[in-house]
C-alpha cells in the first residue's frame, strides 16, 4: 500500500504511545506534544511496556509509565486535560495479540472515527505492541491511521537492534508487514543526532517545575555518551509532525526485518517514508522556547 497524505497540512490528531519511564527522553516528547496544541490536537497518551534494569517485567514497566505520564501532565499543569490509557502488560512475540490491552482496544475504536482521507496519527516513540496488537486484532483500522514510529537503524545499515526494535521483533514485524502507512524514525545513524548536554539544558530551560525535572532525569541518567551528551530521540517525531523540513524523509521501500535483527530488500513491499536527517538546530530552538514558556 502507497499512502497519499503521509505529512498532513493541518492540525493533526494524535496518540501517543510511551514508554516514559523507560528512559529520560519520552517526557520531553510528552511536554513537546502538549506545548504544541496549535498544530497536535492529542486524544489519548498510552502506557507501553518496557524491560531494563529499572524495571523486572514488562508490565511494571507499563504501569511505571502510566505513573510517569501522569507525573508529566501534573509538571505541564495539564492533569486531567488528556486521557491516559494502561496498555500491553507483556510483549506480543508468543501471546494471543499481546493478551489484554486496553490502550489496543482504544486505539482501534478512536481509529474507526477516521478515514483514509482524514486519519489519525499514531506517534509510537516505545516498543510498539499496542500499536501492532491494534493492528492484530483488528485489520480494518490500517487505511485510517498513520504511524510514526521511533526504532531499529538506518536502512543502510544491515543490523536493525536498537533497543524499541528488539524488545518485541514481532511486534516492530507487523509495522513493516502489514498495509497500515508508516513514518519511520531510524535510531542508530539518524535520530541519534539530536543530543544535547546537561550544561546546555541547563543553558536554556531556565527554572521552573518542568524544566527542573527534565533537567534533574538528564543529570542522573548513567548512560550519556562520551562528552556527557544525552540523546532525546523521542522529541523527533513530535518534531516532523511540527515542520517536516525540519526531519527529512524519503520514500523508500518496507524493509524485510528479519528474526536476527537485520534488514533485509525484498520485492513488492509497501512505500514507506524514513527519515534520514534532523535539523537539531531548529528542533532545540522550538523545544527549548516552549518548554521554557511554562
């Protein structure tokens, strides 16, 4: 399948799927969406599973999550302005479409209200099940979403592992496989461009509930990159639904992501579009303005 209306020109329904305890980067995205009200029109926010080691199974990683999402609504002064929505407690790979998931049954529902010509936009910045357990349970729903999804590598690359990707291979499958239309956000080698230091959040958020918390997550985080450079991936799709000049994409191919984790070419696939650039500069500009306005 080809979509036709991949970048919509006007205020765009959204859902967004998170992880948001899983790492520092989701609260950023949740802030970002709720401070860009004059172009996102959010519906619901989803809770996704997660395994690390803050967690010791996926469904405390989804309920941690939810916890985190309302946290984050509270620090926007938004509580209550927005649905929140438990979603899979376990991953999809050996389940009956991921077993009971509300967030999947919310989807499908909400997603029935759109059309091809008017769809709704599905911002997935975790490990896809509710997405792809929607998409399971309920085929019908594929010609009236689009789904931007944050995970794998960049296409040039052989290997696809990056942490969304592998958590559930056959969950990350179903959105390469199935008809429904696909943004994607390449990690490795795209995505990962857009870093930023403690020093320099610190530089340019100023003070305040929000700005403190998010500075204080990117400060504890263990895990920065050498030069204590922080990646905040999940803003990017937040990103292109904003400006897509500002997240080029290509046209290209479905990808065939096979059980190892690699990509693979294959003929008659779908047309999706993949993101290849990040203009950081213009990004952080906008991030910064409206986080530093609340």
């Amino acid at each position: 399948m080809t979509y036709t209306n991949a970048y919509p020109e006007e205020r765009v329904p959204v859902v967004l799927d998170t992880d948001a305890f899983n790492e520092v980067d989701d609260q950023f995205a949740i802030a970002y969406a709720l401070f860009s009200q004059d172009r996102i029109a959010l519906q619901v926010i989803y809770a996704a599973p997660f395994l690390n080691s803050r967690v010791a199974t996926p469904e405390e990683g989804m309920e941690q999550s939810y916890d985190e999402i309302l946290h984050i609504l509270r620090l926007c002064g938004r509580e209550g302005t927005v649905p929140v929505c438990r979603g899979a407690r376990t991953f999809l790979a050996g389940q009956d479409a991921g077993g009971e998931n509300p967030a999947a049954e919310d989807l499908a529902r909400r997603a029935m209200e759109y059309s091809p010509h008017r769809p709704l936009y599905v911002a997935a910045i975790g490990t896809p099940v509710n997405v792809s357990s929607a998409i399971a349970r309920h085929p019908e729903i594929t010609d009236r979403i689009v789904v931007l999804w944050l995970g794998g590598n960049a296409l040039e690359r052989t290997d696809a592992r990056e942490f969304n990707l592998e958590q559930d291979v056959l969950s990350s499958q179903i959105l390469f496989d199935s008809a429904v239309p696909l943004v994607l956000f390449p990690c490795g080698g795209v995505t990962d461009r857009f870093r930023i230091t403690v020093a320099g959040l610190r530089r340019n958020l100023g003070s305040g509930p929000l700005t403190d918390y998010l500075i204080k997550i990117v400060d504890q985080y263990q895990e920065k990159e050498f030069g204590g450079e922080k990646v905040i991936w999940d803003v990017v799709p937040i990103a292109w639904l904003l400006e897509n000049a500002w997240v080029p994409t290509q046209r290209v191919a479905a990808p065939v992501l096979t059980e190892a984790c690699t990509w693979q070419r294959a003929a008659g696939r779908k047309t999706i579009r993949c993101a290849v650039e990040i203009d950081a500069q213009a990004v952080f500009d906008d991030l910064f303005r409206k986080l530093r306005g609340r």
